[in-house]
C-alpha cells in the first residue's frame, strides 16, 4: 500500500480535495435551499441535475480527452465546477441552481475520467487492486471531511460556497504538475443493452433500483435532515455515517460475495437494507435511531454496487467485461437522474420520512427480484460456473473506475488459472 501511495501521491491528494469539494456542495445546496425557502421538489429538482450531467459526462468527456488531451481537459472542467461553485450563493434561484448542478455533475464526471484513467496507467497488475481500495477509501475521507467543514461556517454566507471552490482549485496542482505524463486514453465500446440485459437480467435490474437508492443518499440525505428537525452538526453526522458505513462493509460483504451464491448475498443484503429504512420510517425523531438505520442503509446500498458488477461478470466472457461497465452504469444513471425526483415527491406527499419509505421500497424490490432470479436459474448452474473476485467499487465511480475494477477481475482469474495448472 505504501508502494501505491508514494508512486500515485499527487492523485490521491488531488481526489482527496476534489471529493471534499464535492462533498460540499452537495449538503450545502439542501442546508441553504431551505433557509431560501426552495420547496422540497425543487431541491429534489436541483439534486437530479447533478445526475443528468454525470451521465451525459460518462459518455462525452472520452471523446473530449481524445480529441484535445487529459491536460486540457483537466484543467477545463476544474475551472468551471470552481466557477459554478462561487455563482451558487449569487443566482439563489431553483433554475440557476439546477443548471449549475448539471454543469457540475457533467465536470466532476469528467475529472473522474480522467483521474481514473491516470490511476489505471500508474498501476500495474500487483498494485492495481489496492490502487483501487485506497482511491475509495481516499474518496470516502474526502466526503467526510467535507461534512465537518459544513459544521465550522455560516450556511447563510458566502464563506462555506467559497472553500470548495479553492479546495477545487487546488486539488489539479498536484496532479498537473506531476511529472508522470497523462496516459493514451482508448474507449470501450459498450455492449448493446439487449446483450446485456440477456446476460444478467438481475444485474440490470439490480443497478437501475440501486441508482434510486444511492443518488437519494447522495443528493436528498441533507435535504431530509432539515425537514426532519436535525441540527447543521447532527445532519453532518448523519451523512457521514452513510459513507464510513458504505466503505466498512465493502470488504466483509466482498469476502462473503466470493464464498456463497451471489443471489442469496444480493437478495440478503437488499432486505437487510430494507429493514435498516423501515426502521428509522417507524421509529421517528430518535436521532440514535437514525444514525443506525444510515449506518444499515449505506452499508448495504453501497456495496451493493460492486456485487452487482461481480456477478453481472460471472455471465460474460473475460473480454466482455470492460464492454459491459458501460452499460451497467448507464442504466445505473438513469435510475439515480430518477431517485431525488421521486424521492422528493414522497416527502411532498407523506412527510420526511418518505426518504426512508422510497429506499426501503427499492431495496425490498432488489431482495425480491434475486430471489426470483434464482428460480429462473438453478443452484446447479450457479456451482458451474467459474465466479470472479469481487472488487471494491464506489457507487459515484465512472466507466473507467468500473474497467479498473473489471482489470483487477481479470488479473485475479488469470492467478487463480495459473495457480490451478501448477497444482
């Protein structure tokens, strides 16, 4: 792990910054929309842009980097999501804010590409895997650092929309003026959703429901605190519990994922979180209660993410894999564009708590449809089949996170394969 940091030092400082700016925004935008008296629909409104933007991003920036370069890119995007950020207290209007969060979403994407194309070129097969566990755990200290931040300032000034700005700002010095040049980016060509969708209905399924639920945790969770009565300091302590939840239980429910039937941990894990939403739902204005059921619900959700991925790959060839990341978080996409629109019209309709009853919902659905799809497919045909590793995976990650993780799959099948032929 040390080896990984000191040779991909000037990225992971760089992430660290950019996710606290990010971070940021996020859970200031629902804190300062309500004090601007934004109804709970258009802040759920704002929040969704931010997906519309992240997707669109996920396709167009490729083609951006091969046609200029990582550098200008790079430093393009930085300096718009800067931009935007400082406009926010200034347009204090539901349309400049949604289209600002459109622009941010479409550059954070594009910086994540391009980052994460870098992380990939910077790591060879033995580093890649814990490449990839830093880079998330980088990630996850950023957004939490950024919920304390929200704590030590005045939500009504200009003061909190200015420090993600220079966190920004300063998060591409190091990476640009790092002397490892940017790498030759080439594109995956995606696999048609037909294919796809034939080879894994359940992941399918599975991310468009799990989109729902991530983009509600990312983009409404502030958004509930303040309806529900939380304090700026407890609504920061509960978005962080979401994510340190998320990151723990990526490995535990990763080891289990390389021993049992994936279905059965997929159906599991999706009723678990189901029950950890329904909790805080009934048991309400009890903020221990709370705190447990985001620690349940984060982590649940979150890894989620990479199991899908994993089994999804337990169904494709080795050199379909890359190919289908794209299609699996475009359909993820499109279900977190979804998720605060919906989830907003809950809480319009039968109060805050709606948060609650929309994730509980979807992951009840998620445990529902696995355990369907294992009538569809027989235990027997799950033991035939050569399963991958898992790999740790966040849920805000781009095609190119996703084929670094498909990277590490496939490197762990190429170990596994030799080590059979030895013995």
């Amino acid at each position: 792990m040390l080896q990984v940091m000191t040779g991909s030092w000037a990225l992971f400082l760089g992430m660290f910054m950019l996710m606290i700016g990010n971070g940021l925004q996020g859970t200031l935008l629902g804190l300062r929309g309500d004090m601007e008296g934004f109804t709970t629909f258009e802040l759920s409104v704002v929040m969704s842009a931010y997906f519309v933007g992240f997707l669109f991003s996920s396709r167009l920036t490729p083609k951006l980097i091969q046609r200029v370069g990582h550098v200008r890119v790079f430093a393009a995007l930085g300096s718009t999501i800067s931009a935007v950020l400082i406009l926010y207290p200034l347009l204090v209007e539901p349309w400049a804010w949604t289209l600002g969060r459109v622009i941010i979403g479409f550059c954070f994407c594009g910086v994540y590409v391009t980052a994460e194309s870098w992380l990939n070129d910077a790591s060879t097969n033995a580093t890649r895997g814990k490449a990839l566990s830093l880079y998330l755990m980088v990630q996850m200290a950023g957004i939490v650092a950024a919920q304390y931040i929200v704590t030590q300032g005045d939500v009504s000034g200009y003061a909190l929309f200015i420090i993600p700005s220079v966190f920004v700002s300063l998060a591409f010095a190091p990476i640009l003026l790092s002397i490892r040049p940017m790498p030759q980016f080439a594109q995956t060509k995606p696999m048609t959703f037909r294919r796809l969708i034939e080879a894994s209905p359940l992941g399918c399924v599975g991310m468009f429901l799990l989109g729902g639920v991530f983009s509600a945790q990312f983009g409404m969770s502030a958004v509930y605190g303040v309806r529900v009565g939380l304090s700026v300091s407890q609504i920061s302590i509960f978005v962080s519990v979401i994510y340190v939840s998320a990151l723990v239980a990526q490995y535990p429910i990763g080891w289990m994922s390389d021993r049992i039937d994936r279905r059965i941990l997929i159906m599991a894990v999706g009723f678990v979180g189901a029950a950890g939403a329904l909790l805080a739902f009934f048991v309400t204005n009890n903020f221990t209660v709370i705190l447990l059921s985001a620690a349940i619900l984060g982590g649940t959700s979150n890894p989620l993410y990479a199991l899908l991925i994993a089994y999804t790959n337990d169904y494709l060839e080795r050199e379909d894999m890359a190919a289908a990341s794209g299609g699996l978080l475009f359909i993820n996409g499109i279900g977190a564009i979804a998720g605060p629109l919906i989830v907003g019209y809950m809480m319009d309709s039968m109060g805050a708590n709606g948060f609650w009853m929309f994730s509980a919902v979807l992951m009840f659905l998620m445990g529902v449809y696995a355990a369907y799809r294992m009538t569809r497919r027989s235990r027997a045909h799950w033991d035939d089949l050569d399963t991958v590793p898992y790999s740790a995976i966040w849920a805000t990650s781009t095609p190119i996170a996703a084929e670094v993780a498909q990277e590490v799959y496939s490197d762990a099948e190429e170990e596994i394969a030799e080590n059979d032929t030895v013995s």
